[in-house]
C-alpha cells in the first residue's frame, strides 16, 4: 500500500518557466512533509519542508503547498533552472509521534530545458 | 548542514558472500540512524531504524537475519548483507538524525549500490 504517491514519473519544463511537482498521501497521521532532491547514484539532498499547521512554505525558487483536505503537496520551482533537473521525492512523516522515520513517493524526474 | 558519509559507494560480489556497508556521522552524534533501500524506478524503501546500544527495529518483510544491523557508536551504524544473493542488487542508503540541526533534522549518506552477480 503505497501511502505516498507521485504520479507524475517526468515532468519536463522549460527553463525560466515553473515546475510543478505533486504528490498526494491516503495516511491522515501524516503531519510533517519534505521534498528531497536526488541525483543519480547520490543520496536524497533536503529542500524544503512543511508542517500540517501551515499550507505554505517559501525558500528562494522553492515553495511548497499543502491542501489537507484533499491531503495533498505540490513543489513549485520558479523560474526554473537546468540545474534543477533530478529526481524529485515527496516524503511525509508522523513527525509529531514517537519516530519521525519517512515514507517516500516514487519520485518525479524533472528535466529543465535550457 | 551536517555530514553523513557512507562507504563503500559501489560494490559487486559473488552470490553467496556478505556485503558489510558503513554510515557514518562526521559531524554530530546520531542515537538513531535509518537505513532505506531503492530498486530502479522505486521509492526508497525503510528497512530498519537502528538504535545505537540496542536491537535495530525492523519493517515489516525485511528479514532481520540477513540484514544485520550494527549501531555500536554514537556516530556509527553498519548494515550486513549475509548470504547475498542477485535478489539483493539494490542502491541502499543510510540517513542519520541530527537533533541539533536548526532545520531539517535528517542527513543521508551518498548510498551504496550493491550488484550481486
């Protein structure tokens, strides 16, 4: 049972336009979620994060929406740069609980074009 | 932001050997250190979260006896492969908990992919 899904396997953006990256979760204990960045044969490098209490978060080019009604995240990348391009993960967390261990989407490979 | 350095990043052995892979935390101590694993084209996978001086906590459907866990120090965890077999070919990964991180809190390694011929 796949609590966390990206549905979107690529997503090719031009650059200087907007990435939009989404990930919905089913697990409504969820209440602290992150987007990590990920290169070929490389770890997960951290984003950005957001807790359940807010449904925005901002960092530069980097922003983050939360709708928990619809338990729902998206990334938003603007504008867009081909450094950007890499495998997108959403992960979510029961951060609040006794482990923070996370669940992972399967991940969005972004390629910007210059 | 913290440093997590995990070796060796690539290995190839026989079927039939065991595989040990380090995590280690350079720059903080980590009671807690999670080791995750990632077939092509999947999400990373949890395995186990080790605790340091006490028995790892496995997922459910990893075995615990062929996933050997060690978390004898504050600022290392290892994680043995026994018996692998070409099943087991996978990019594994290890991410440590830094508590006193001001932001994100967790720090992975640069993963291990494991080819098992």
């Amino acid at each position: 049972d796949q609590q966390v899904k990206q549905n979107s396997p690529s997503l090719s953006v031009q650059e200087g336009r907007i990435s939009i990256l989404n990930c919905d979760y089913t697990n409504s204990m969820f209440d602290y979620f992150l987007w990590y960045k990920k290169y070929p044969a490389e770890g997960p490098t951290f984003l950005i994060s957001i807790s359940s209490i807010k449904d925005k978060n901002e960092d530069g080019r980097f922003t983050v929406f939360l709708n928990k009604s619809a338990k729902h995240l998206s990334l938003h990348i603007v504008p867009s740069q081909p450094g950007d391009s890499a495998v997108y993960f959403c992960a979510a967390s029961d951060y609040g609980g006794a482990t923070n261990k996370l669940i992972f989407g399967t991940g969005t490979l972004l390629a910007v074009q210059p | 932001g913290a440093v997590v350095s995990q070796h060796p990043s690539w290995v190839i052995c026989k079927s039939g050997t065991s595989v040990k892979i380090e995590c280690r935390s350079l720059d903080f101590q980590a009671t807690t250190m999670f080791w995750y694993r990632q077939f092509p084209k999947q999400s990373l996978m949890l395995m186990a979260t080790s605790n340091e001086g006490s028995k790892a906590t496995y997922e459910q459907g990893v075995e615990k006896d062929k996933f050997l866990i060690n978390h004898a120090s504050l600022t290392l965890s290892t994680l043995t492969v026994t018996s692998a077999h070409p099943e087991d070919s996978s990019f594994y990964i290890c991410s440590a908990r830094d508590l006193a991180a001001t932001n994100e809190k967790l720090f992975f390694g640069s993963g291990t992919q494991l080819s098992v011929l």
